[in-house]
C-alpha cells in the first residue's frame, strides 16, 4: 500500500504514525510545503512573546526523526498543488528547486489545515503586519519586537490566538490596544462570561476596544504606524481614529485550506470546512481528510461541527491512520472543550454554552455558581462556573469557568461527565480527590451537580441576573431579598431589592407577599438558597435563589 499525506502538523504526522505502527509494509510519504513539521502551533504566541526561550522547544521533531522513527518520508518544502482522483495521483512542486513532478497514491489523505483569514483592507499588507499560523510567522513577529524597539502594538482580534498574543506582548512591556468587532472578547463564551474577559484585559492596562473594526492601517514602506479604527457598522477609514502602532497582529479567525480538496471533488459541509464520515472518509474513494480542514461533529446535539484545535486533529489524524491500515478505530464527536490564559485567569469552557443549548431547543437550567477551588487558609481564589443543563433530562449540557486556578481541572471533569451523558445529579456523586492543598470537601463540580440537581427537581429554583430583569421589565411583581448582613449591603446590592437579613428573615416574612415571585440571594449563593429554604418552607409559592448571587449580578450590569 502506498499512502500520501499532505500536510506535516498534528494532524499528518499522527496519521502517517499510527498506520505506520499498524503495518510495516506501507509506503508512507508526507508532502509540506513548509520546513517545519510536527510543530505546537498553540504554543507560537509563547515564543513571539519570549515566554519559549527556544523555537526548538515548539519543533522537536524534524524529518529526518521520522525517518529513522517510523520509516515514513516526510519531504518538506514541497507543496502537492493538484490532485487527481481518478488516476489516484498528485502533482508536487518542490519549491526549492521549482521542478515539478507526480507521485501515485493509494490512500490520500488531506490534513492541509487552514490559514489565517486577514482582511481586504488598504496598509494590511505593509512591514510590521503579522498573522500567526507558522513558526516563520512567530520567528518574524519576534524578531520584529526585538529589533524595531517595539513600543505600541495593536492586535486585531479578541479569539485565543488574539488573547495570547495580547498577553504576551503586554507582559513585555508593550502598550496593547485589543480591537474585537463583537461585544466582548473571547466571544464564542456567553456574554456575562466574557465580560469577566474584558475586565481582566483592562485589568491589566490592555486598551480594549469593543464593537469596534480596523478600517485601514498605516505606514511606510519600512514599517507600520498606526491602525485606523471605527465603529464595527462603519469601515470608511475616514471615520476612524488613528491608533499608533510599531507592531499589528492580525488574529481575526482561521479558514480550512480547501483548495486540493475541491480539485480532488470532495464535498464540503455545511460548517465550511471537508464532510468526512467517523473515521476521516470524504465521499471520493480512497481520499481522506483530517484535522483542522476537516468537520467534526457535535458530541451532544449530533450536528456537523468544526472548531479547529490541536487535540481534535491528534485524534482524527490517529483515527484516519488506523483506519486505512485495517483499524476500527472511529471518531465519537467533540465537545468544543478549550481554555486560555489570559493574565492572571484561566478561562475555560465545554459543551454547549447558554445560548447554543436555547438555540439547540433545549429548555435550560442556568447556575452560576462561585466558590474557591480550594480552602482561603492555604490560598483559594475564587472560580467561577457557569453551567448549563436540559430541565427535561436533568443532563448536563455545557459548561464555562473562569477563575486564577482550577479551571483546567473542573472543566475537566465537566467535560468527561459531559461525554458520559451525566444528569447533573450524578456530579454530586463523584469520587474526586481531596486534600484542603488542591480542593475543598465538597468540590465545585459537587456543589454545580448539587445546586442544578435542586432546581432542576424544584426543590431550589434558580434564576439569572438576565432572567430577573427580564422579568421586571415585562412588568411582573417581582420581590427582591437581599439576606445579607448590613455590612456586605453597604458594599452594593441589587436595584430594588429590600433587605431582610437572614436571622430576621422568619420574624419578619409577614412583610413579604407569599404568592409573589421572590428572588432572594446574597454574596454569592449560598446564604440566598438558606433565604429560599425559609421562604418555601413558610408557604412562599413561588422563591427563586439569585445565580451566582449578587457579585454574578453586578459584574452582569457592568457588562450591559
């Protein structure tokens, strides 16, 4: 059997091993066009921005290392330019030398990943001007940073790629202004979510500007100075400010590298990038495709889905190269599953977010539940999860967090229960480790399976701060408790709320109206589902607890 591989990263190059580790009879060759191979492409903006001292440390892995490793010929400078299907061949052209020559497969595979997508605008072409796809790329932009005594950058584009690299260059001193054409940054997360994002960014002196787009950038034949920005609903640069600026990053999205696939006749999905069945199939014989240039699907709702990530391509390259080589293995779907560093927070998520799961038509439960990812005594910081789950199911559909530590490991867990089908009262139940050094006794997972089972069951109903205004908006009687002590309310409250502290709250119920709807809550949430469990057990007909209470509640109106 003779297999062609065309493209090198995560994708490839665990295709190429993996059939190679079946069988030692194939001929396997991999085609790059780059010189890099088998590279951390999620670890670039670390060395653009001197955390990776070394790109060494990103590239441990060159041709020659798979040559002696798996007998696999991986020819890098060289770019597959057609494919012919029929005849089962492809057209290479090695960039070196510029001649051009065929070779025969009998299996293709398609793991040509995607490019940077960098808008049409005037000056996007000029020196100083990066993206950031490829070792060159952060070699350049680090380069440029050191050499050009780089003050002021701008980056274009608030997604992971945009983040890193806007944490990066500020942590080297370097004055960034963070454009993003939607509301928030990181906005693939629900909005009161990547509204803690925003405020992280100006946290940490990061100028972010929000619903707003680059019109055109600036400069010279030498360099770059300076970036036009405007309303994201108004691109005419003459509208636009000048921003000053030694350095851009263009980070605005990614699209699959679709052009050999469409020579080759496959189909591509509804998401834009190649339809392939569960183990890497398109729908012309013996071609395949994995990795970034590939669809996935959605492990909840079944639907086509593409989120290009490193891990996912790992997998489906393992997958594809099984396969061909007579394997069973078969892809089982994604989650999404992601995190960030952004200064000082790990932002994180899996599975469904609030929106997609009302989109999907699920009818949801919300909890924002905030508590330390271990004991204060030995150094606990707040964490905050936002999950999401199906009142008809009682199954757990997504989940977000957000915190300085101990995101990764609860999204984590999440995320597995997620995969298992888990109703959130199995989280409850979970065995997980203990020690005050690295969790509290009863974990954050435990207390979101536990507050989501209650409401669920409508033993403590949750409602949002969302939820709440829309409610008072819609001209509903609304009553809100503030169950507090006078001192945390002197801190902030919520508009219109009255306050009866909790001691008092039996004594002095008789000031309430019972069949109203109630919303009680407090700090965070728990001394608000105590003020609930008074008022329920009291005959109040209809008491909801505050999600996430009143700290969830005032970082939601700071976001509107």
């Amino acid at each position: 059997m003779k297999i062609v591989v065309v493209g090198s990263v995560a994708a490839g190059t665990s295709a190429a091993a993996k059939a190679r580790r079946n069988t030692e009879t194939a001929r396997i060759t991999v085609y790059e066009r780059d010189h890099d191979i088998s590279y951390s492409g999620c670890g670039l903006p670390y060395f653009a921005g001197g955390e990776v001292k070394s790109i060494d440390e990103l590239t441990p892995r060159n041709a020659a290392w798979f040559k002696d490793r798996y007998d696999v010929d991986v020819r890098t400078g060289h770019e597959v330019t057609a494919v012919d299907a029929a005849t089962r061949t492809v057209t290479v052209r090695d960039l070196a030398t510029e001649t051009t020559f065929e070779d025969t497969y009998d299996e293709l595979i398609l793991a040509t990943g995607v490019r940077s997508v960098v808008p049409p605008l005037p000056g996007v072409d000029l020196p100083g001007v990066f993206t950031v796809r490829s070792p060159s790329d952060a070699r350049a932009i680090r380069d440029w940073v050191e050499t050009r005594q780089v003050r002021r950058a701008v980056v274009v584009g608030a997604g992971y790629i945009g983040l890193e690299m806007t944490e990066q260059l500020a942590e080297r001193g370097i004055e960034v202004t963070l454009v993003e054409a939607l509301e928030h940054a990181m906005p693939r997360m629900d909005a009161d979510m990547s509204a803690r994002v925003d405020a992280e960014l100006r946290r940490n002196d990061v100028d972010l500007r929000l619903a707003a787009r680059v019109a055109a950038v600036e400069g010279d034949d030498t360099r770059v100075t300076g970036v036009r920005v405007g309303s994201a609903d108004d691109g005419d640069p003459a509208a636009a400010y000048l921003v000053p600026a030694d350095l851009v990053i263009v980070a605005v999205g990614v699209r699959p590298n679709l052009e050999l696939a469409q020579r080759a006749g496959v189909s591509i999905g509804p998401t834009g990038a190649i339809a392939v069945d569960r183990q890497g199939r398109t729908d012309v014989p013996h071609v395949w495709a994995v990795g970034d240039v590939a669809q996935s699907f959605n492990l909840i709702t079944g639907e086509p889905a593409w989120v290009p990530l490193g891990s996912t391509a790992n997998k489906m390259g393992r997958i594809a190269g099984d396969a061909i080589t007579g394997g069973t293995l078969e892809h089982r779907g994604i989650l999404g599953t992601s995190i960030v560093r952004v200064f000082g927070l790990a932002v994180a998520q899996t599975g469904l977010t609030e929106d997609q799961a009302r989109a999907a038509g699920y009818d949801v439960e919300v909890l924002h539940n905030i508590k330390p990812d271990r004991p204060e005594y030995l150094g606990g910081k707040p964490l905050l999860i936002k999950a999401v789950a199906d009142r008809a199911s009682g199954r757990l559909l997504g989940a977000q967090a957000i915190g300085a530590s101990g995101a990764d490991k609860r999204i984590d867990v999440l995320a597995t229960a997620i995969t298992y089908g888990a109703d959130v009262a199995d989280l409850f139940h979970l065995d997980l480790a203990y020690s005050p050094t690295y969790a509290t006794t009863k974990d954050p997972v435990h207390y979101t399976g536990m507050a989501l089972d209650n409401a669920i069951r409508g033993r403590a109903p949750l409602i949002t701060p969302a939820e709440l205004e829309r409610e008072r908006s819609a001209g509903e009687k609304v009553q809100v408790v503030d169950v507090r002590s006078a001192a945390d309310r002197a801190k902030g409250f919520v508009d219109g709320s009255v306050h009866i502290p909790l001691a008092e709250l039996r004594s002095r119920s008789g000031e309430l109206d019972p069949a109203a709807l109630t919303v009680t809550y407090c700090n965070k949430g728990v001394t608000g589902n105590a003020g609930q469990n008074v008022l329920r057990n009291l005959g109040f007909e209809h008491v909801h607890n505050l999600s996430g209470g009143n700290k969830n509640y005032q970082a939601w109106a700071a976001a509107q």
